[in-house]
C-alpha cells in the first residue's frame, strides 16, 4: 500500500511540474499582478497573442454574472503565460512550457 502512495505523489507532481502559477507576471520593465483590471494588463503588457472566451460566473453574492476570459501571451524563454480574468479583474496567472 504504501508504494501505491509513493507513485500516486509522485504522478501528481510530475503533473505539476508543468504547470505553476504566480501573483504576478513581468512584462519588460512592468510587472501586473492579481487584482489588475484588463485595461492595465494591456498597457503594460500589449496585446495578448490569443484570447479566448471560457464562460461565465456569478459575482459576489450571486447579484451579477461575470465574463471568464483567458489571455495567453508568450512564448518568451519557452514559456507560455496564460493570464484569466474574472469580470475585467486579472484573478490568476499560470506559466506552462511551450511545446
């Protein structure tokens, strides 16, 4: 049983490595973070490369529904950033290898 732990754990981080999320992203000499709107995100950034509309969500007390978007940028260094937000708030910022 206990093997069975030891390669569950290890498939899980082995899964993860590839993915990693932070607080915040550079973008040449500026840096965004979580809690950003949209506007600033791309003044500091420029343009995604891609923007993709994944769907919908209720607002804080359910009173209003909010647009999901993610915004990829990159590959810079061989890394893609892939920034989601949330009703024009930058909620989470995840880097992955490019393949």
């Amino acid at each position: 049983m206990p093997a069975l732990i030891g390669r569950a754990l290890l498939l899980v981080l082995a899964l993860s490595a590839s993915l990693s999320q932070a607080d915040t992203l550079r973008c040449g000499s500026q840096l965004v973070s979580t809690g950003d709107r949209a506007f600033e995100v791309e003044r500091k950034c420029g343009a995604p490369v891609q923007r993709d509309l994944i769907g919908y969500t209720l607002g804080p007390q359910a009173r209003q529904e909010l647009v999901i978007e993610e915004w990829l940028y990159g590959p810079n260094n061989g890394m893609l950033s892939i920034l989601t937000f949330e009703g024009n708030r930058l909620t989470r910022i995840e880097s992955r290898r490019a393949r």
